[in-house]
C-alpha cells in the first residue's frame, strides 16, 4: 500500500537536501527528494534550486524533530 507523503523542507543545496535525506533514513525515516537540481541539467538559480525533501505523513513530527535539530528550516515547506 502507497502511503501519503507530505513536504517537510525545501533545501537550497542539493547535496545538503542529501545528506539530511540520508540522515533521516539512518532514523528510520523514509523519504524523498524532488527538484529540478537533481536532474539531467540541473537549474541552480532561485527556487528551481531548491529540493523538496518529502517524508511519510506518519513520520512527520520525527522528520522535523531531526531536521530542526541539523539547522534545516521545516516552517512552510509548501
């Protein structure tokens, strides 16, 4: 069964968007990450640059207890 995922951050660098992902699975956490700076010909200019990280509606709360707690801005995402 597909479960709901909902937007928890928009990160400016893409590698920062990864690590924090990474960190999130070290959690346990499952998540994703969307945004045109991850592909063929990546933008880096404004909010084209930004990365979505997205996590399971469920996981939430514990995504953005871990990302506050890195320094990644979790206030409206969306």
């Amino acid at each position: 069964m597909d479960e709901h995922y909902t937007c928890v951050a928009r990160i400016g660098d893409v590698n920062a968007a990864r690590l924090a992902a990474a960190r999130l699975d070290s959690e346990g956490i499952a998540s994703r990450l969307h945004g045109e700076a991850l592909g063929p010909f990546p933008v880096t200019i404004g909010r084209l640059a930004e990365t979505q990280l997205w996590v399971t509606a469920r996981q939430r709360d514990s995504a953005v207890a871990v990302l506050t707690e890195l320094g990644i801005d979790c206030e409206n995402p969306e």
